[in-house]
C-alpha cells in the first residue's frame, strides 16, 4: 500500500469514528421514536446501561435517568416495575446532581422521578420526598428558567398535592402558563393546564387546551404526543363532553 493510500484510509478510519454516535446520541435517536416501537426504550436502557458500566459519564446518567422514567411510565407492566424504574432513575439522577450540581437536567430528572415514584407509593405514605423535589424544583428554575420541564414538574407537584400539604392549584396554573409562554408547542403542559381546568369546573378552557393539543402541527416531542399526550387529550375531552 503506498504513502497516500495509507493515509487516505487512516483519514477516512479517523473521520468515521469522529463521526460515530455516542451512546447517548444512540439512545436519544432511540427515544425521539419510541412512538414507532416502544422497544425503542428497551434499547436505549440497554444501550446505557452497558455504556455506564465502561465509563460512568455524568451525561450517560443523565440520559439514562431520562430512560428509566419512560420505561417506568410506558413499558413498566405493573407497580414494582415503575417503582423499580423511578428509583433507579431517581439514584442516577441523584449521582449526576453530585458530579455536575450546575446542570438543570441532571436536577430535572433527579425531581422528576423522585416525584414519579413518591406518586405511585402513594402521596401521603411519600411525603419524606417532598422537600427533595421542592429543592430541585427550586434549583431547575434557578438555573434555568425557561426550563419546560421545572414548570411542568412544578405545576404537576402543586396541582397533585392535598392542600394541607403544599398543594395550589392557582401556583399550578402558573406554573403550566409559564411553561406555555416559553415554549407552546409542549403538548404536556397543555393536557395538564385542561386536566386543572377540569379540577377546578373550568370546562370551556379545558376544551380549548384539549382541542388545541389535538390540532398541534408541530408538537415538541413528536412521540410524547402520538403516545401519550394526544390519546389523553380525547379522553378528556369525551369525559366532559357533556359538562357545562
């Protein structure tokens, strides 16, 4: 093999590997179509979790945690399973606020599957996490306020939780507006500002928040919206159908 041919093959080796997806970018690829095979979240976990086991990288826990509170929500088959999920996303997501404590994802999904499983052990029984997930909710938004997600988690927190122990749906509503002025194309905030609506006897606006994520054209995340948030968007509306 001459000089120049060596070096055009080591260059073309060099510029492939240079090239190559990392295992996160692998995963998120995964995810972003979950709504095509929900084995999709399968792979990514899998895909992770070998890579974590090599390198223990603050952005692979990062996605990882991500992973886990999907596979907890959509493939989990029954409360063990979830739990399971949320914890170990909770765990991974503590370990990342550890190593990186200036980087909102890595509280974001720290919070969210804190409250994610705090949600399915039961509330009341759950209420040790609390100041856990009002901390980080604390620390998102401080980091980054136009996070969607610290929003979201937010008014989720306020809107599930008895009044006696923190809930309020006027700082619920905020939160899900806030979120929505940042970024009105997540479908999520808009199923949960309607399902506040519907709470609190406000019909009309949930009809429009539900119709709205219905006639969504460009939704944030494509899968999130084919699965999950457009499905519940007509269930809601068809429960309310007859309320005025």
């Amino acid at each position: 093999m001459s000089a120049r041919i060596a070096f055009v093959v080591l260059f073309l080796l060099t510029t492939s590997v240079a090239l190559a997806e990392t295992p996160v970018e692998a995963a998120r690829a995964l995810v972003a179509r979950y709504h095509e095979d929900q084995a999709n979240i399968d792979r990514a976990r899998d895909l992770l979790e070998t890579a974590l086991a090599k390198d223990r990288q603050v952005d692979t826990m990062i996605m990882l945690s991500y992973v886990q509170f999907l596979w907890g929500d959509l493939r989990a088959r029954n409360d063990d399973e979830k739990l399971a999920a949320y914890d170990r996303g909770r765990q991974l997501g503590e370990r990342a606020v550890e190593l990186a404590p200036k980087n909102p994802e890595a509280h974001v999904w720290y919070g969210i599957n804190t409250a994610r499983y705090g949600q399915t052990r039961g509330i009341m029984r759950s209420l040790f996490l609390l100041p856990t997930v009002q901390r980080e909710i604390d620390t998102i938004l401080s980091l980054d306020p136009k996070n969607t997600r610290g929003h979201s988690l937010a008014g989720n927190v306020y809107m599930t939780l008895p009044r006696v122990a923190g809930g309020d749906m006027a700082r619920a509503e905020e939160h899900f507006k806030k979120g929505l002025a940042i970024d009105p194309h997540v479908t999520v905030l808009r199923v949960d500002l309607a399902r506040l609506y519907i709470a609190t006897g406000r019909y009309a606006e949930a009809r429009q928040e539900l119709t709205r994520v219905l006639e969504e054209r460009a939704p944030r995340i494509v899968a999130d919206w084919t699965v999950r948030d457009a499905p519940r968007a007509r269930a809601l509306l068809d429960s309310i159908k007859d309320k005025r």
